[in-house]
C-alpha cells in the first residue's frame, strides 16, 4: 500500500512539473472533453463513424472559432482606424482641458501659500512620472506581445492538432485509464468529469450571455445619448471588458470625465450613470446567471466569484466558481464526506 501511494505521489509531482510546459496539450484535452458530447450524438442520431463525427465537430468549432477571432480583429482594426482618424480632435479637446486648468490654477495660486504649492507640483511632477513609466512598460509589452506571435502560433498549432488527434483516440484513452480505477472509483471520476463537462460549457454560456447583455445595454444608453459609432463603441466595450483587470469603466468614466471637463456635461454624466447601470445590472444578474448555467446556488456562485476575484484578481473569477463546482461534484460522488454533528 505504501509503495502504491508512493508511485502516485511521484507520478502527481512529475506531472505537476510538466503542467506549464503542457499547457497547448492540456487545453486540447479539455475542449476534447467539451466537444465530446457533440460527437456522441452525431454518432447516436447519424450512425457516423467515429472519424467522420470528430472530423465533423471539429471543423464546426474551427469555423466557429475563425468567425469569432475574424470579427473580433475587423472589429479592433475598424475601432483603432476610427480613433486615429479622432485622435488629433481629442487631443486638442485634451490639450485645451489642461490649459484651462493652468489658468485657473495661475489665478488662484497667488493666494496659496508656497508650500502648498511645492507640494501639488511635487505631486503633480510625480503624476507624470508615473504616466510617463507607464507609456515605457506598455510601449514595452506591446513589443514583447508582438515577438511572442511565431510562438503563439506553433503552440496553436500543436493545440488544434491535439485535439482533432485526442478527440479522435478518447474512448481508448478512457479505456486505458478505466483500466487502472476499480469500479467504484470508476463511477466516482466519471461522474466528477461529467459534471465538469456540464459546468465548463455552463460557464462559456454565462460568459456569452452576459456579454450580450452588456452590449445591449451600453449599445442603448449610447444611442440615447446620440454617441456616434455607438455599435462599435459596445462592441469595444464588450472587448474590454472581457479582458483581464479592465472593465466597462475604463472606457465609459475616463471618457464621461474629460467630456465633463471639456464642457459637454450631459454626455460626460450621461456615460457615467451607464457605467453605474451597466456595473448594478450586471452585479445583480451575474450570480444567478452563473448559478443557473454552472448548476450552483446564486449565493454560492455570488461568494466564489467575489472571492476569487479578492483573493486572485482576474483569474480568480474563473478559478472561485470552478473549486466550488470541484468540490460540489466530489461531494456527491462520495469522495469527500462531511459526517461531523455540533
């Protein structure tokens, strides 16, 4: 016995050690297991062979996924051609906002003593430093992002090819490790891996319904504040606020507050009520969409998702509800059992 338990943790500790170098196969095996249930249907309701099945699913998801990404670009190409055709008026817009600001501040800062005013130009000389590390470290990533593309595309490679070859071996690859489970136990890793399943396409339908929801409503308050590009603005929106750290307000509250200040106090307070509305609905509908579609509580999904994201930021958003849903599945397949009395 303890030379099984011994095989296993060294078996478990080379894995762990091959898990980042791993990542393009680990994510096939993944959206393999996703995609699983449409093969077996295909196979079910058509007779189709296997390969036929896989080959047929597989090019659905690759279109899919085309679609997707094509759109996606068009979209950042349209949204970044459309801000450099604006980006000289916003900048004069801008440059008249601080020259404002000088002027006021020259108006009053006879009146203030001078130590109060060392210390706001201190302070606004550290402001732009601090701007001005942040251009260098972007300008920076941009650079770095840009050189990891070859590689980015040999390890998409490597992932797509895994999962048309995966999806294609997973019965035998379930056959060899049912080999090694006694029934029990069996039953137990099924079922976990089952309700894994359900829950992984659960959340990307809860992640895609929340975007249409989100872009719906910036897409109304926008035209009812008659912002022009209002449907590629949402869009951008949506983007944004799918990606990590950023949000709706890092696009709708800068943008309201130089408006305010450049004197358009009804667009600018406009933009930032639709960030509050955007930001409440969203609140609200998020943990019953989460818990509707990962199959947990509302209560569960709302204090995952606000721990994971306290606790890991981003990723802790993904990483919360999944360890609820782990954990859940475990305990109904039996292995982990709470049988203590207060």
């Amino acid at each position: 016995m303890v030379k099984k338990f011994f095989i296993l943790a060294v078996i478990i500790a080379i894995g762990l050690f091959l898990v980042p170098y791993s990542l393009p196969l680990i994510f096939a095996l993944i959206t393999a297991l996703l995609l699983e249930p449409a093969v077996q249907k295909l196979q079910r309701n058509y007779h189709l062979k296997r390969i036929h099945a896989v080959t047929a699913v597989f090019s659905l998801f690759l279109i899919m996924f085309g679609f997707v990404s094509y759109f996606m670009v068009v979209i950042l190409v349209q949204q970044f051609m459309t801000f450099s055709q604006k980006l000289p008026s916003f900048l004069a817009e801008t440059t008249e906002v601080v020259n404002r600001f000088i002027q006021t501040w020259e108006s009053y800062s006879s009146s203030i003593p001078k130590e109060i005013i060392s210390s706001l130009e201190n302070s606004v000389e550290t402001i732009k430093n601090l701007l001005l590390e942040f251009a260098t470290n972007l300008t920076q990533s941009i650079i770095h992002y840009i050189t990891m593309v070859p590689e980015f595309v040999i390890h998409f490679l490597v992932y797509l090819v895994a999962l048309f070859l995966i999806s294609l071996d997973l019965p035998r690859l379930k056959e060899g490790v049912k080999k090694h489970l006694s029934p029990r136990t069996e039953e137990r890793v099924t079922f976990i891996v089952t309700q894994l399943s359900k829950a992984g396409i659960g959340f990307i339908k809860a992640q895609f319904l929340l975007s249409v929801i989100t872009f719906l409503l910036a897409l109304g308050g926008l035209l009812l504040l008659k912002v022009d590009y209002a449907v590629i603005l949402s869009l951008l929106i949506v983007i944004v606020d799918i990606l990590p750290i950023l949000g709706t307000g890092s696009v709708l509250v800068p943008w309201g507050i130089i408006s305010i200040a450049n004197g358009n106090e009804t667009l600018g307070i406009g933009l930032i009520i639709l960030f509050v509305v955007i930001t409440v609905i969203r609140r609200i509908i998020e943990p019953k969409i989460f818990s509707s579609n990962l199959g947990i509580t509302p209560l569960a999904a709302l204090v995952s998702v606000y721990l994971g994201f306290q606790l890991l930021g981003f990723i802790g958003l993904f990483l919360g509800p999944a360890l609820v849903i782990i954990m859940e599945a475990m305990i109904k397949a039996g292995v982990i059992k709470f049988s203590f009395k207060l």
